[in-house]
C-alpha cells in the first residue's frame, strides 16, 4: 500500500501543545481529503502518515496535501515490516533497488532516521548497506552531496519506510488554529499576499472588497472572486463580502478637499470593515499596505487611518517592497490574476496629487461635514457575501447572498 508521509517542522516546537497542534493539523488534512481513495491518516513518531489504495490517486493526494498549512514537507513512500530482534534488510535492499528503477539518475545517497531506537542497527550502518546493495545491482555511484536522488529510510514502529523524492510543503500552522481575520482585499498583487501569509500563521480568512459600483463595471468583483478561490484552497472553505463603495466616495468628494480625499476613502473602508470584522468574530483587520508605497502608505498618513480602528490593523508586508511581494504573489500563484485589468474603485474619484501628509485637523474637519454613521451603515447593508467552498461541486455564485 502507497503512504505519504507528512513531515512537520514548527508543530514539533509547540512543547506539551504539540499535540494539540498536531491533531489540528490530522483534522485539516482529512477535511482536505474527503473524496479521495485515502483510508486512514495516523500520526507517528514525529510525523503523520495517510495512507491511500492507489498509487494511481498521488497527484490528487498530493495537491491537496501541498495546500495545508503546518506541512513543513512531504513524500510517497512504500513500506516493508522488519524485525527489530533479528533484522533482515535485504527485503528492504531489494524494494528500493526496484522502485529506483523507475527513474533516471546516475547518482544517489541513503539518509537514513530512526525514529525507533529499539532497531539495532545504526542510521550509519543502515546507509552503508543498502548503499553497498544499490551500488552492487545497478553500477551507480554514491555521492554525499548534490546525488541526482536521495533515498530516505525511515524506521518507525517496526516498520521501515522509502522514499525517493522529497516535496516542500506551504510550512506554517495549521488553519483555524489562530482564529479568524478580515483581510481588505483589491483586486491588486499586494493585498493576495498579505492574507496569505496571515493564513500561513494559523489564520482563518474572511476577506472584504470595496468595488466601484453603480460607477464601474463588475471586473473587479469578478477577479477578486478568482483571487479568493485561490486562497480558499489553503482553508478550503472562504466568505467574501462585496461592499459598493462608488456612491460612498461620491459623497466624499463632493464633501471634503481633493488632496485628503484618498485617506478619508480608506478610514471609511476601516470602519465598515471593521464592523463586518465583529460580525464574523474577527480579531483583527488584515492589509496589504507596504510603508512609503503609495500616497496612502507614508507612516503619517496609515497613522490617520488607523485611528479609527479598534481592531488591530495587522500589515504583514510593511517592510517588504513591491519585487519582494511580487516574487511570493507568482510563487502562491495570485500574480497572473492580480495584474489582469480591472475596474477598481481605488482609480474612480482619485485625485491626481494626494496629500501624503494629512493633518489630523484636517482630516476631522472634512470628516465633520460628513454623515459618517449613515455611510458606514449604507455600506454594511449594501454588502453582498459570497461563500466559496473548495470541495463544493459547483463553482459558487460571486455575488451571493445579502448579509442579513
């Protein structure tokens, strides 16, 4: 029978929390696995294995493994009992000589981990004698450092385990352990990021757009939906809220100067978002501002926007720049949505030379002529919400249903 084994890294720091971590991470893996040939996913020493009827079903297996956050790495691995009192490694020899002959290389080496120390051979020993066999049968070459494979034999619970290739995994905690957040989500490069890597941290994403209508197009509702069923894989399951906030920003500009325009739109998003936060029994407000990368961004002016937040505003990219962001975004796989084009609010009413300096005064003295409640209020029940479930079997609607 063909296994994966799940290696784990930072789950393995958690102390006497280390099991709780790690069932937590059991439970998302077979949540992710329903519908597959998997018949059992058990921990072991220091690992977790899934086991499944049909080699033939890995590409499935392994996609939806390489989407769970707490894999720190990965591998499919075949499996021989072995006698601990009397051992007898030529079975074990003998499979991994045959399972090397389905690929092409012309160096390799042995790792060997004991995860049992009741077997009385060393990980040393074990290396040099399956190593001598292979050499023996196939004329290939031993070599410590870059070998073209790695043969990884782990013996745990009277059982020896092989595997040839080894895949990284998203790493992190697994999802929910960190409660949930609501992520402002564009439909740009950044803000994709940034609720990724909050995921990454145990997170569960609930994610808020601020689109232009009636004044534009539904394009960018369209794209943002594309982008959320992208993260939805990690969490399998994902609420998107669809805030109209073209009326909104009409009444700001024709309340207030153009120059501060940009921040006021921001601490309106602030507010209704964090009122939808409460909702969904958020802790905090996720986005993707990076320090000094637009007009809205310099330290003064995301101080102003903050202010009228309660929640935490949690900004994992604030010292990254845009190359750094956009090199994750084309490896989490966001990039070729983010830059298609779209109609986005940010670029309706924007005016051509915003402050990048707002005064409090300023900003309060705008605000004042404003009915702030009622917009905040117009906008919370405008919201359209939209559920993606990755293991649904149609694509959901992107506009949803209603909030109430």
């Amino acid at each position: 029978m063909p296994y994966a084994l799940v290696h784990y890294h930072e789950l393995a720091l958690k102390g006497r929390n280390r099991g709780f971590f790690e069932q937590r991470l059991i439970q998302h893996l077979g949540n992710s696995l329903k519908n597959t040939n998997v018949t059992e996913i058990k921990s072991l020493s220091g690992r977790i294995r899934i086991a499944f009827t049909n080699e033939s079903s890995w590409a499935d297996v392994q996609d939806r493994i390489r989407h769970t956050f707490g894999v720190a790495n990965y591998s499919l691995a075949h499996s021989l009992p072995i006698d601990y009192s009397a051992p007898d490694i030529m079975p074990l020899c003998k499979a991994i000589e045959t399972a090397l002959q389905s690929i092409t290389y012309e160096t390799f080496r042995v790792t060997t981990k004991r995860a049992d120390k009741r077997f009385s051979k060393t990980s040393v020993e074990l290396n040099r004698e399956i190593g001598a066999h292979v050499c023996a049968a196939t004329g290939k070459r031993v070599r410590l450092n870059g070998a073209d494979v790695n043969v990884v034999v782990e013996i745990v619970d009277h059982t020896a385990y092989f595997s040839l290739v080894k895949y990284p995994g998203p790493g992190g905690l697994p999802t929910g352990i960190s409660r949930n957040v609501l992520c402002l989500i564009s439909g740009g490069i950044d803000s994709p990021v940034a609720a990724y890597r909050m995921m990454k941290r145990g997170c569960k994403a609930v994610f808020v757009h601020f689109h232009g209508r009636p004044y534009l197009s539904r394009t960018s509702e369209e794209k943002v939906h594309d982008l959320v069923s992208l993260l939805a894989r990690y969490q399998l399951a994902a609420r998107l809220y669809l805030v109209p906030f073209g009326d909104i920003q009409r009444q700001i500009v024709l309340g207030s100067p153009a120059p501060i325009r940009v921040v006021l739109y921001r601490r309106m998003m602030m507010r209704i978002a964090e009122q939808l936060a409460e909702k969904e029994h958020c802790w905090g407000l996720v986005t993707g501002d990076s320090l000094g990368q637009v007009a809205s961004q310099t330290a003064e002016n995301l101080q102003i926007v903050s202010q009228v937040a309660h929640l935490p505003i949690l900004r994992p990219l604030i010292g990254m720049d845009k190359i750094e962001i956009t090199n994750e975004a084309e490896r989490i796989g966001t990039f070729e949505t983010s830059i298609e084009p779209d109609q986005d609010c940010c670029t309706l009413f924007v005016p051509p030379h915003p402050n990048t300096r707002c005064r409090p005064d300023a900003i309060q003295q705008a605000e004042a002529a404003l009915p702030i409640q009622n917009m905040v209020r117009a906008g919370i029940e405008a919201a359209e919400l939209a559920e993606l479930s990755f293991h649904a079997s149609q694509s959901p609607s992107p506009y949803g249903r209603g909030p109430g």
